[in-house]
C-alpha cells in the first residue's frame, strides 16, 4: 500500500492507495471508487482480478475518512455537497498528484454506490476526460428504501459488532461512519438528486443493479438510461447491494463485453 499527500480546499490529506499492473504504462486506467463505508481494503481481490482479465492497469484509493487515509475530523461535518466535493476537488487532486493526466489518455472509472454516484459527477464535469463507466448499484437520487436502510445501518453500529468489524478495514471506524450515515439521514438530503447534471455524459456506461439491492431500486439505473441513451443496463438476480461481491463472476463477464464493445483493441490486451 503507498500514501500521498494531496491539497483539499487549503488542508494537507493523505490518500491511500494502490496501483495495478502500473507497468502496463500503454494499457487503459480503470479507477475504482468505493461505497459510502468502503475502504481499498474492502475492495479484496475485486479489483486485480478485473484488471487482470481487462489486461489494464488500475487504481484503487481510500478516500478521506475511510481506510488508512487522514480520518475525518470528530468536530468535521460533511454536507450534502459531500459527493459532489469527492468528484470535483479530492478526485483531480489525487490524480493530479500521481501525474494522471485524463487530457491526454482519457480514464475508465468504476465506482460502487455512492462512489458510483461520484463517478457520475466527476465524468459530467469532466466529460473529455473520461473513456468509459461502469456503475454499480448508484445512486442518482434519494429513495424511501435508501433511507430505511440507512438508519438499519445506524441501529447496527450502535447496537452490535458491526463497529468491530468495520474497524478492519478503517483506521478510525467512527469517521468513516460518522461521516457518512447522518448525511444520508439528513431531511435536507432527501431532496438530493443529480439526474439533471449527468446530461453532460458522453462516454458509454454500463450501470448494474442487483434485483434484491436493499439500499436503491431498479429506478435508479433507469433513470440513468434515460437520461443517458448509451447506457447498456445489467440487472443481477440473486444479487444485493454489492454485485462485485455477490456476483463477481457475472460482473467481471459483463465489464469485459461492454469493453469490447467500447474499446477498439481491447481484444489485443486480454490475456489468454
């Protein structure tokens, strides 16, 4: 694992993170973005097994508050601007400190929940930048069943392990928590929606939703689709909130065919 120091809004942060086949300096970047409690730990093998079937490099980080990254502060609130500040201010900022240029080689993000939904953002503001999406279970607004689950979640740290177990992955759990869970159970964020700002999106995306996601409906990708046209939907049966986990296998097939359709050598890249 390596660390950098990057410039957020005026404060030194430090960002973990973790390159993937770096020596492939030809091969197509993927960019993975974690979920509202992920971390580059949580990730597992997801993400080398990806690039590794791609043949590309990849890059997967811990955003500030979460892993081994610079906690947030106890005295530190997140507004519900949070993702839109992830995408348009800590994003470029990690990628401008590690001398990736989207200018000239554009990237492939993949992010997961609400790391999709900063993929979303970062792709509409920077629209020339970015190759390819693939979103897993995002969020483009705020539903009932989100909510319900959310404050599920807020129940299950304050009153079992779930602290504990989330303490593997996090330096400081309660950041990462904290953090995270009041925005979402903020009313003001009940109004939340990034439908309109994604217009701008022109490159292809794959958005892929499993049937018994807990945290989000088909709604979300639909709406993706609709307001994007060239959005190719994948819907997982026996497949929760987490595809990558749940259903790995098909994931991986489906992100390797929408390359193919999207990347004009990726043929030449797979590995055998």
């Amino acid at each position: 694992m390596s660390f950098i120091e990057v410039d957020w809004a005026g404060r030194p942060i430090r960002i973990e993170y973790q390159w993937l086949a770096p020596e492939k300096s030809s091969a197509p970047l993927l960019v993975f973005l974690h979920e509202g409690l992920g971390s580059v730990a949580m990730w597992k093998n997801f993400p080398k097994q990806l690039c590794e079937r791609l043949g590309w490099r990849g890059l997967v980080y811990s955003r500030p508050g979460y892993g081994r990254s610079t906690p947030r502060a106890a005295s530190e609130i997140w507004d519900v601007d949070f993702m839109h500040r992830q995408a348009w201010e800590v994003l470029p900022a990690l990628l401008a400190a590690l001398g990736v240029d989207g200018t000239r080689q554009p990237l492939w993000l993949l992010g997961h929940s609400d790391g999709a939904s900063i993929a979303l953002l970062y792709a509409a503001h920077f629209a020339s930048q970015v190759a390819g999406l693939v979103l897993l279970a995002p969020h483009i607004m705020v539903e009932d069943k989100t909510v319900a689950s959310i404050e599920l979640a807020r129940q299950a740290y304050l009153n079992t392990n779930l602290r504990a177990r989330l303490a593997k992955y996090h330096d400081d759990p309660d950041s990462a928590f904290w953090g995270w869970n009041p925005i979402w159970l903020n009313p003001l964020f009940r109004a939340w929606s990034i439908a309109a700002e994604i217009k701008p999106i022109r490159c292809p995306l794959l958005a892929v939703q499993g049937l018994d996601d807990e945290y989000g409906s088909l709604r979300q990708i639909e709406d993706i689709a609709a307001a994007l046209p060239q959005t190719e939907l994948i819907k997982l049966s026996a497949c929760g909130h987490s595809p990558q986990r749940d259903q790995p296998e098909a994931l991986i097939a489906a992100v390797c065919a929408f390359a193919t359709r999207h990347h004009p050598d990726f043929k030449v890249r797979v590995s055998p």
